[in-house]
C-alpha cells in the first residue's frame, strides 16, 4: 500500500543520471521511453501491493524504469521491425538485457542491475540471458517479467495488435511454465481485478 506516494515519486526518480538516460530513450525511441515510464510506476505499484518495504518498492520501480535501457544500443528500425528476425538480429536484440546492466552498474547502481540482467529469464529455463529456472530467478526480476509482458500486451507491438485486459490476464495465467502465477496474482491485485465493486479505485491506493 502506497502510505506516501510524493516520496515514491521522488525516490524513484531520485539516482542523478535517470532523467539523461530516460531522455536518451526518449530521443532514440518514443514507444520504448513510454514503456519504461509505465513499467516503472507499474512495478512499484505492484511492489507496494505485495507489501514490500519502501526501499525494496523503490529498487523493484527503478529497475521497470530502466529494464530496457539497454534498448539505446539496438537501432530503432531493429526495435520497430514487422518482419520475423534473423538469427543476428535476435543476438542484437536479446543484448539488451545485459547492456542495462552494465549501463547501470557503471552508474553506481549494481541491485538494479542485476534485476534489469534477468527480466527476460522464463521459468522453464526458455528465456535469456542465463536460461534461469523457476526460483533461481530473482523475485524481482520474475515479477518485473510478468508487469513487461502486461504492458506490450496492453499497449501491443509492431506486430501485434493491442489487447484489453481481461485477456491479457488470461494469457499469463495461461502462461504458466513462463511466468510465476504469483506474480501475475499480484498484479491483477494491483490492477483491481474487482474493480466495480471497488469502484474502479487500484488496490495499492486503498
Ligand atoms: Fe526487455
């Protein structure tokens, strides 16, 4: 439960080089800055939800923040390409995960990083960059997974047409050798699945 949310505000944005890099991606990709933003705020609502600790709340949002910054490195008609990969653009492209860590341990931020290094990890072992399985994979990290998957559903792709949200849901409960059941329980708290009884407020407000 979020108790005081201008200092989530603030500590989230709080390490000195977030607004550069957020600015970078920005200028390098309009679909990827939007996407960090929401995965960001996103994440930290979750955190909040699983009743995390106010410090654990603010690293588990600064890594949705920064998850893909290693995108600055991928070109953007890679990151906006309709066609199938190839074999090297896929290398290109799963690179980032590994770049955002180390863009962020060179900024002094090494827990951040290391949650940002496995957000692509599925719990079968099927994801990169270490094929981690199930709890082998940071919490953090498994959870981060779930909130990145929500948003490109949501928001859809280039080559994916936008989905509304009961069906996003669906597809990650379906998921379940990729993505922890638990995390996506915490986001559809997070989310309000009740959200006419509740009156269409978020849980985390409440
Ligand atoms: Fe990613």
């Amino acid at each position: 439960m979020l108790e005081d949310s201008g200092a989530l505000l603030s500590d989230l944005f709080a390490q000195p080089f977030t607004v550069a890099l957020l600015g970078a991606v920005l200028a390098h990709d309009f679909e990827t800055h939007r996407h960090l933003l929401n995965v960001g705020m996103l994440s930290a609502y979750a955190g909040a939800t699983a009743g995390l600790e106010h410090p654990r709340v603010v690293m588990l949002g600064q890594a949705g923040l920064f998850h893909d910054v290693g995108k600055l490195h991928v070109s953007r008609m890679l990151l906006n390409a309709r066609h199938e990969l190839d074999a090297s653009e896929w290398f290109s492209l799963r690179a980032h995960a590994v770049r955002g860590e180390q863009m962020l341990h060179a900024r002094g931020a090494p827990t951040v990083a290391a949650i940002v290094r496995s957000h692509h990890e599925r719990l079968d072992g099927s994801g990169y960059p270490d094929g981690l399985r199930g709890l082998a994979i940071p919490w953090e990290a498994r959870l981060l997974a779930v909130v990145d998957a929500y948003d490109c559903m949501r928001a859809g792709r280039p080559y994916a047409a936008p989905i509304a949200y009961d069906e996003a849901i669906a597809r990650l409960e379906a998921a379940r050798t990729l993505y922890d059941s638990e995390a996506v329980e915490v986001l559809v708290a997070t989310l309000g699945a009740d959200r006419t009884a509740k009156g269409g407020q978020a849980t985390f407000l409440k």
